[in-house]
C-alpha cells in the first residue's frame, strides 16, 4: 500500500532509506525504470553488503551505506524510508523535488526511553 502510494514514475529518482537486503529497492528500481534511478541506503553494513550484491546487475541502483537520515543524496522525486521514525528528518524535506512524495512511517520514541523508576503516592 505505500509503495503504491509512493506513486514512482518511470525516469523518477527515487531514494531508498533503509534497504535493508534490497528486497523494496528491486521493485523501485524496475517502477522507475531504466531512465529513473534508486539511491539505496542502509545503516547495517552487513545488510548494505547483502543489498550491494543483490542489485549488482541493475545498472539504475546505487547502495550506501551510512546513516539515511543524515547522508547527503541529489533531490529527490520519491524518499521511501523502511524505518520507524518519530519525525522526518530535515535531510529528507530539503532533498525533495518540487511535487515529491516522502513516503514514512511515524512512531513514538515511548519504546526507546529509558525505564523510570516507578513512585507510589503517599
């Protein structure tokens, strides 16, 4: 559903943040075509690594790997990020193209703080 949301057209840069094995980049990259282009981006280097040899052979996929939310990347038609996040990043906003789609999925950071000690009232 939100790939097809993502809307990708043939000739479309599309920027993949967390490709993970480059399972979603493969199909961005044939929705945007020989003309288009996919930049794929992993944190993991043993996933980056996986992705980078699995997408060998399309010639319209670059794989990096670093930090998607802070790794400079040229404007984009389409920023598909497969990554839970509280906000999108100023990364992300400023590389769009006029009209592009920032495809992702918020969540809360409740998960990601740590445990307070509980307190009982008097």
């Amino acid at each position: 559903m939100l790939l097809a949301a993502a809307a990708i057209e043939e000739g479309d840069h599309v920027v993949h943040v967390g490709a993970g094995t480059g399972y979603y980049t493969a199909m961005m990259a044939f929705l945007a075509g020989p003309t288009g282009r996919v930049t794929a981006i992993e944190y993991d280097t043993a996933l980056a690594a996986r992705a980078r040899a699995n997408l060998a052979g399309r010639a319209n996929v670059s794989v990096f790997e670093g930090n998607g939310a802070t790794l400079a990347f040229d404007p984009a038609d389409v920023i598909y990020v497969n990554a839970g996040v509280t906000h999108p990043a100023d990364t992300w906003l400023d590389g769009l193209t006029d009209g592009g789609r920032l495809i992702l999925p918020l969540t809360t950071d409740a998960n990601a703080r740590p445990a307070s000690p509980a307190t009982s009232i008097p």
